[in-house]
C-alpha cells in the first residue's frame, strides 16, 4: 500500500494537476463547485482504473495484447495508435510546461532574457525564447528517454521530496499574502443557471479526461504486479491525493486573483510576476523536475511499450519525443478554455474504450477468456477479418454524435446548436452509451466461439500441450 501512496502522491504533484484545477476559476466556478467536481473526476476514474488494472494484474497481459479479446485482432491496433497519439499530444504539453519553467529558471539568473526581440508572429501563441526554451527542455529530456524504468527511482525519489515541499510553501506563501477569510473563502461563482451547469460538467469531465488515458492503459503497469490487493486500495488514495494538489493549485491561483487582478492559471505565468528571483528559481525547478518525472513516466514510456506492437522500442519512444514539436503544444495552452478544450476532446475516444474493455472482460465473458488466443491472429478473437463489429458500433454510435461539438470547440464561428453540450460530457457519455451498446449486442449476437468454459492462462496453455484454438471457421467467431 505504501508504494501505491508514494507513487500517486508523485504522480499528483504534476502541472496538469495544477492547470486543471486553477482552469476552473478561470471559467467561472469558485472553489466550492470546484473540489466537488475534482473529487467527483478523480472517484469515477480510480473505479475504471481499478476495473482494468485488476485485468492486467489477474491474466498478466498488456494493454496491446489484452484489448484484443474485446475489439479484434486486428482492429486493436486502433485503440493502441489512438493511444500513442495522445501520449505525443501529452509529451509535448508537459514539454512546453518545462520549457516555461526554464523560461522562469532563466530569467531569474539572467532577467535580460524577457527582453530578447520576438521574432515570431504575434499570433503563433509563442515568443522566440519561448521557442528557445522548449527546445532546451526538450534537450534536457533525452538523456532520461536513454535509461530503463528501474534506473529512474533515483529521479523519482528526488522528485517526491522536492516537489511536494515546494507546493506547500506556495501554498504559504498566498495565505500569508492574501489570507482566506478574504480571497478564497469570499470568493464565489461568477456564472449561474444553465451555464453553470453545464460548465460544472465539463469541468467534471475534464477532470475524468487528464487521466482517461492512463485508465485504458494501466494493464502495462498492473502486469507485473504479484498481488489483486495492490488494485483495491486506489479508489481510496487517488482521490484523496488528487484532491489534495488540487486544492493546491486553486489556493495559489485564488491569492493570484487578488494580488494582480486576474485568473492566472498557469502557475508559471504567477512566477513570473514575483520579484524575489531565489523564490522563483527554486519553484520553477520544482515545476520542471515534475514534469520530467511526469512526462518520462506517463507519456514516453506508455508510448514506447504500446507502440512495441508496430515498431521497435526505440523507435517507438523516438516517435514521441519528435512528435512534441509536430503538435505545437503552445497552441492548446494558449488560454484556460483552450486547455478545456484539449482534455474533453480526446476522451471522446478513451470513453468508449474504457467502456468496451471493463463490459467485454467483466459482464460479456465474466473473466472467462483465453490468454494465448489473443496472440493469434487466427485465434477465436479474430472474430470478422480481425473486427468485432459489436466494439466497432459501439465507437460509432457514440464518436460521431460528439464530432460536431468537437468542431464548435476549435471553432466557435462554426455553430452546431445544443449538439456542442454532448462534447462538454464526452467522457461520461462515450462510457455508459458504448458499454450498454456493447453489453446488448454481445447478449443479442454472442460472439460464441469467444466463450470458453474457464480462464485460460498462458500457464496452462504451457502445460496442456495438445491445447488448441479450435475450429478457424470465420463464421463461428462472429
């Protein structure tokens, strides 16, 4: 237990974590709507987490094998390149979050650097030393994409020291300068009725996005745990944990209010108005020793292990370091309803992913799959042409309904009517439609030649070997 504690607490302490809860007061909401909607975020993703963690922990197969079982050999390779795109998406905006803290870092041994001429567009939402320290951030990564998992401890021990002392002492620092009783605890919502409803949601489901991703993956993590129990204690740590360095980042950012008159909720962009340089070195360095940990944990490693299935390692792990500059990250952190924007509209994919795998395990075969089957492409997952058009449907019915509030978001000209509320619930949506989508037509057209009597492992496959897959018939696999 004490491993998972440690682990969640560094894994919490990141500036996603931070943005997404100050981003809230940026749209609107007090502190009181919210931790409500942060703790309600982070509760509903433990359970899923905990659903498909216990799937890699019991059968001890990856994500790339083990969606397999639920969408079809072939059709996998979907969910695996959806998620490989995200973990880029998410390398290069913690990388853009490092290059602002180097900014900072700079800036407070050599202030000269915030006067060094723009050479970019006003419009491209970065300076030329903006560019200059993205690309010495990234820079800095690399050596740490070179070392393997267990080499890291070091890093992420440094990490959990430094990093969690260093939040406190920001969160000292506002209720010195600005006490409670008069800037948190009087500030109220600046929305009301429908909008803040709504807004209360999306919030919600941006909260459930930040870690949606790792939800569908963490069967890579959970593979080699030795024991179920590891699993059961999460829903109790994550939100507490998540809860805790959120109110983090609400607490800074409401004494930011205050103190220079609007909503900075980027934690970054409140450094850089301090005047002690010290202060603002040592919390941007706090800042960037996260990230890394964050970004070398979460996004390239995921990446390197998922993308195994189609590439080598390296070139897997090298494909998301490159594409970091490809997605130009700056543009999704250029506002608060931009970095909105970004978490709810990729779980319109991560949803339903979640939701087909936790049904097809648990409620569709009731844990009842064959372990050995799914590393065959002729095996009874190959269901048609390597599809399972029961997981296809699912994604169809619930993707496409969402893509016209997807465009609205990236272009407000673009007007879709109230179609553009089903994409501020993407997540919670994309979940519930395509399980019970799933759920019926899996009841209705059982896939029968999926169903086997007990679980097989691949230990058992081991020791029964006049084991085999059965009859390849096409049709029998549904």
């Amino acid at each position: 237990m004490l491993v998972e504690i440690t682990y969640w607490m560094s894994d919490a302490t990141n500036l996603a974590v931070w943005e997404l809860a100050s981003s809230m007061l940026a749209i609107g909401l007090s502190w009181r709507q919210a931790l409500p909607c942060i703790a309600a975020g982070y509760s509903i993703i433990s359970v899923v987490m905990v659903l498909n963690g216990t799937i890699g922990a019991r059968l001890h197969v990856a994500f790339p094998v083990l969606n397999r079982s639920s969408f079809g050999f072939w059709f996998s390779y979907f969910t695996v390149f959806s998620r490989v795109v995200l973990s880029m998406f998410w390398f290069g905006i913690q990388t853009y979050n490092g290059s602002q803290c180097v900014y900072q870092m700079l800036k407070a041994i050599w202030p000269s650097i915030a006067k060094m001429p723009n050479q970019l567009s006003p419009n491209a939402n970065i300076t030329s030393s903006g560019l200059l320290c993205y690309f010495l951030y990234w820079l800095i990564q690399f050596p740490f994409l070179l070392l393997s998992p267990h080499k890291l401890r070091y890093l992420f021990l440094v990490k959990g020291i430094i990093v969690p002392i260093a939040w406190v002492a920001m969160i000292v620092w506002a209720f010195v300068r600005v006490p409670p009783s008069s800037g948190l605890f009087a500030e109220h919502a600046t929305i009301t009725g429908t909008q803040f409803s709504w807004n209360w949601l999306s919030a919600m489901n941006s909260a459930l996005g930040i870690y949606s991703s790792l939800s569908v993956n963490i069967p890579d993590f959970t593979v080699r745990f030795l024991s179920l129990v590891d699993q059961y204690v999460q829903p109790f740590i994550i939100p507490v944990v998540f809860l805790l360095c959120s109110f983090a980042g609400i607490a800074v950012t409401s004494a930011g209010i205050q103190l220079y008159g609007e909503v900075l909720w980027d934690p970054l962009l409140l450094i850089d108005k301090w005047d002690n340089r010290a202060a603002a070195f040592f919390a941007s360095f706090a800042f960037a020793l996260t990230t890394v940990g964050t970004n070398i944990s979460a996004n390239s490693l995921g990446a390197g292990n998922d993308m195994t299935v189609l590439l080598p390692k390296t070139w897997a792990n090298n494909m998301c370091f490159i594409g970091g500059w490809a997605l130009c990250p700056w543009e999704i952190l250029a506002n608060a309803e931009g970095f909105l924007t970004f978490m709810n509209g990729y779980t319109i994919f991560l949803g339903p992913f979640a939701g087909i795998m936790i049904t097809d395990f648990w409620l569709v075969h009731r844990g009842k799959v064959d372990v050995p089957a799914m590393y065959d492409p002729k095996g009874r997952y190959r269901y048609t042409m390597g599809f399972n058009w029961r997981a296809v449907l699912a994604m169809l019915v619930t993707v496409v309904p969402m893509f016209p509030g997807l465009v609205n978001s990236i272009d407000p000209a673009i007007t879709v009517g109230y179609t553009s509320r089903l994409f501020d619930i993407a997540w919670m949506y994309g979940f519930i439609v395509a399980s019970v989508v799933y759920y019926v037509t899996s009841v209705i057209f059982p896939a029968r030649g999926t169903f086997v009597e007990k679980l097989i492992s691949a230990d058992d496959a081991l020791a029964d070997t006049n084991y085999g897959h059965g009859s390849r018939d096409e049709s029998k696999w549904g």
